[in-house]
C-alpha cells in the first residue's frame, strides 16, 4: 500500500539496487497470515477509530500520503465515540468498551505507525491490542506515541498473544486489513502459521 508499512518491518530496502540483491540473495523464509473469513492478511486486522481513518483515507487517493493518514484520524475523531466490544479470545469472551482493537501479525501500519511492537510474521501468534475507552483528547499523544511503540506502556493499552479472535460490538465498526475494508462484524481472525514464504533480507 501506499505507506510500505510491512516492507519496512521487514527491514526490505527501498532502492532498486538494494531490492535486486535481495531477489538474487535474500532467505526464503515462512510468514504466517491472518485469515479473516474469505480474506488473507499479512499485516494486520483492525476495528474502531483507526479502521474509520482508513475509510476517510481510502477516499482521499489524490493527497499525498504521509499527509492523508495523519489528517484523516483527525477528522474521525470529530464524530467518533467509543463502542463496547466483544471479544472472544482463544475461547474467552471479554467485554470492553474501546477505541481500536488492533489484531497483529507485522505490527506496522499507518504510515510508520509501529502499533503491536512485539507482533512477529513468524511466530505462529496473533498479538491482540486493545485500546480501552478515554478522553478523545489523548488519542494525538497516543499516535505520537505509537510512531515509537511506546504507547504499549500506557494504562489505557493491553496487548495479549492468541491463536484466533472474534470481534462483535453494539453497532457496525468497518473491520479492516492492510489498508482494505474486507469483513462486517462480528468477524473472526486466525492465524495460519508458515502458510506463506517470503524472500527476506
């Protein structure tokens, strides 16, 4: 997509040079994806204020990039409030009301967003961030923050690693993936370990 955000938490070089010596040398190595009903994601599966960004983002394909995804959180803000969500996680079922739950596998997304820091393409789990419900006030720091990933430590965020999630809520959230609208809820993600083999630095 337009931010190349699995591309660079994979470490991939962004010049032609470098990307051909990775054709010719780089490791064939497994990644896992998410399934989400009849979709296969590589990076991540998300619902809430920032799968609403992605819809705005979505239909502003003539501003530049890096500007749209920081503008677009901004203007879902304006009309957002936070639903309660369910949450049935390998099994067990938990009620919260949140801004974003965040299903990773590369962790990356936004534009440069580091938002699961410890999500891995190759360990076989899901890491499952959970945004709890605050004042809308906070979610620009907490953005400033996930361009770090030091947002993790903020009382508000719980992250818990999973084999497979279901995600309802009180009302229609857009459940996004990689930078696409591809389920309604309720909507189930599970992993699908080494289901794919990338050529990696």
């Amino acid at each position: 997509g337009r931010g190349n955000d699995l591309a660079r938490s994979l470490a991939f070089p962004e010049d032609v040079a470098g990307l051909a010596d990775l054709l010719l040398h780089g490791n064939d190595a497994p990644c896992d994806v998410i399934a989400l009903g009849d979709s296969v994601v590589i990076g991540n599966v998300y619902c809430g204020i920032d799968s609403v960004s992605n819809a705005i983002i979505n239909t502003n394909r003539r501003l530049p990039a890096k500007l749209v995804y920081r503008l677009a959180p901004v203007r879902a803000i304006l009309t957002w409030r936070a639903p309660r969500f369910t949450l049935t996680i390998d099994g067990a079922t938990t009620t919260v009301d949140a801004h974003m739950v965040v299903i990773g596998n590369s962790g990356a997304y936004g534009h440069g967003l580091n938002i699961v820091p410890s999500a891995r393409v190759d360990d076989a789990l899901l890491d499952v961030l959970i945004v709890r419900n605050g004042p809308k006030r906070a979610i620009a720091s907490f953005m400033r923050d996930a361009q770090r990933g030091t947002h993790v430590a903020r009382p508000e965020v719980s992250v818990q690693q999973a084999r497979e999630v279901t995600l309802a809520a009180d009302r229609q959230v857009p459940v996004c993936g990689d930078g696409e609208e591809l389920a309604s809820l309720p909507a189930t993600a599970r992993i699908k370990p080494a289901a794919l083999r990338l050529i990696r630095p």
